[in-house]
C-alpha cells in the first residue's frame, strides 16, 4: 500500500545548466583544444558553440541559485513548536 506521505523524487533545477556546461566545455576542447584532424572541419561550429553554451551555463547557474535562495526566504519558517 503506497504511503501517501512519500513525495516522488525530484529532479535538481541543476540537470540543465550540467548539460550546458558539459556540452560547451566539450565543444570548447573540440574547437580550440584539440588538433585532430577530422575535427577541423567541425572547428568554427565547435568555437562558436563553446563562446555561446558555456556563458550561457554561467547564467543559468547564477539565475537558478538566485530563484533558490528567493524561495528559500520567501517559505514560511517552521518550528518544532506549533501554537
């Protein structure tokens, strides 16, 4: 029988600011790293990607810690003793 206390895991507001930092940092090895040659042809693509995802991960980490902390102080303390 499901206890109907039990909340079902939830997903960080992080998983997307990962996936854009990893995406950037690896298109940044890719495009100003690496000399291999079969990633020249891809090198402008690689550049331009890393100079937009991995600001873009920045922002979007400050913009998530910020609405975290907001909502942290907007919730309604609670202590042991109610009354």
């Amino acid at each position: 029988m499901a206890n109907p206390d039990r909340k079902p895991p939830e997903v960080s507001p992080y998983v997307f600011t990962v996936l854009l930092a990893a995406f950037g940092l690896w298109c940044f090895y890719d495009g100003w790293i690496t000399s291999s040659p079969e990633m020249q042809e891809h090198l402008l693509f690689n550049r331009v990607a890393s100079a937009v995802l991995i600001p873009w991960a920045v922002l979007d980490f400050l913009r998530m810690r910020r609405r975290q902390r907001a909502s942290a102080a907007e919730a309604p303390l609670t202590g042991g003793c109610e009354g």
